[in-house]
C-alpha cells in the first residue's frame, strides 16, 4: 500500500521542523527508508503537480503525538522518552534551486499554500511505504 505524496499546508510543515529544532531529547532514529517505487511515484507526481521544480527539499522534522495518536502509531512511529515524538523527514519540491548555495523555494501548489510532500511515517497517514528505525527496522 503507497501513500506517496499529499497536498500538505506549507506551515503545518515548517511547524514540525521548528518541533524538531527545538527539542533537545535524545534521537531514537537511527534511519529513514522508503521504497523505490514510492520515491519514484513521488517524484513523478511532484513533476505534474509542480511542472518545472529542480529539487527537493528535506526537512529534519518531529511528529508530536497525544497519548491515543502514540497508541494507534506505536508499531510504525517510536516515542522519544516521554515527549511522544518521533524525528523523521519530509520531502518537499523546490523551484529556482541553486546547487551552489543550497537555496530555492518552496513550490507552492496552484493558488494556495499547500506543498506537495512525502513524509516519512506521518502519523497522519498510516498508508506509506517508508520505514522509520526504530521500531521498524
């Protein structure tokens, strides 16, 4: 079962990677991995959705999870001490990057706010073909 990618609001996503940044417990990541054909599907989507993007930016993010969310994710989504939270990446298409310097922008989807992204393990979405280690590993 694939997820791949999702319509997903821009801040919702700068908010996890500002969880992450601002967290100082320990890391019980030890890697990320996701299937060739989901990272495949992704970046062929991320082509029609986002025509023109020339990278992708991976944002260091951690889900927060209450205590019901922690018990439906348990198997696929590690706590981290009694934080409830799990650090983990997201994926999102960028425009005008610049290998150079690293830069570019977000590519912003039609009208709206929304990025297309794949993240890895959202707890949200319990369809994906990504593997968080632990506790899948």
């Amino acid at each position: 079962l694939m997820s791949g990618g999702k319509l997903t609001d821009h801040q919702k996503v700068l908010g996890l990677s500002t969880n992450f940044k601002n967290r100082r417990t320990p890391f019980t990541t030890n890697s990320a991995a996701i299937s060739l054909q989901e990272l495949e599907e992704f970046i062929n989507e991320s082509k029609v959705k986002c025509p023109g993007f020339s990278g992708l930016r991976i944002y260091l993010v951690r889900y927060p999870l209450d205590a019901q969310k922690a018990e439906q994710a348990k198997s696929r989504i590690g706590s981290d001490g009694n934080n409830l939270s799990q650090p983990s990446f997201v994926l999102v298409p960028i425009k005008s990057f610049d290998p150079a310097t690293g830069t570019g922008e977000d590519f912003k989807v039609g009208s709206t706010n929304d990025v297309y992204a794949l993240s890895i393990e959202d707890p949200d979405d319990p369809g994906g073909a990504s593997i968080l280690c632990p506790p899948r590993c």
